[in-house]
C-alpha cells in the first residue's frame, strides 16, 4: 500500500495548456507529477471520491494545497476475487489503462483506492474513449 499526500493542484495557464493533451489541471504528489485533468469537475470528482478538499481559491494561473491523503493498494489476486473488496466502485488509471477501482473507507477515514495489479491478465479495462468522454 502507498499513502499520497503533499499534494498541490495547478490550474494551468492557455499557454501551459497547450502543451498537454488537453489537460487544465494538473496534481503533483510529493513534488512529482500525479495524475491530471481536462476539466474541473473531473478534478472535483476525483477529490471527492478519495474524500480531500482545496486548501483555498483556485484560479487559472494558480496553484492550491490539496488537504488529505489517499492509499494505493495493487492486488494480485485473480479477477474473480477482486470483486469481493468491499466500497464504492470506480475507474481510475493504472498502468496506461482505465481499470475497476475499489473505493475503501479505513477506520481512519482515508480512503484506500484498490486495482488489480497490470500482471493479472483478466483484469477489468475500459475504453479509453468513453472514460474521457465521462471525464475520469
């Protein structure tokens, strides 16, 4: 399992976003690039579904602390067990592909985001096509 925290959300200028692929904000972990989004309210989601909020305003040009952290955990289970992790279901990038996530709850509050590690061969993908077209 790996905890993130120290996160800070950038919401890109016109110029830094044309040097994406069409990304408006971007999520350093630790000071090293995360994860990144097309849109606000894919950013919100994906803060909302590991339960983290804004430090403060964030407007274009700007950067914000994110407050909370979050847990990856890789399983390396057959596919058929995987579904047996209790939480909300989700999407989320491993790998290069959109995979089924597991969203856990621990006592502690923070939020474990569960996959099926890339060596499982059966696990669950989806197109990446409609997963940006549903902004995750």
């Amino acid at each position: 399992m790996y905890t993130h925290k120290s996160m800070i959300v950038s919401h890109l200028t016109e110029e830094q976003h044309k040097q994406t692929c069409g990304y408006w904000f971007t999520v350093q972990a630790g000071g090293l690039p995360h994860v990144a989004f097309r849109t606000r309210e894919g950013l919100y989601r994906w803060m909302r579904e590991r339960r983290l909020v804004l430090a403060g305003l964030l407007e274009q040009g700007s950067w914000c602390r994110i407050i909370g952290e979050y847990q990856t955990a890789s399983h390396l289970v057959d596919a058929d067990r995987f579904p047996t992790f209790a939480g909300e279901r989700s999407i989320t990038m491993s790998n290069g592909h959109y995979v089924e996530a597991i969203l856990e709850k621990g006592e502690d509050g923070i939020i474990t985001v569960h996959t099926l590690n890339p060596n499982v061969p059966d696990r669950k993908t989806f197109d990446p096509a409609d997963c940006r077209r549903l902004d995750y």
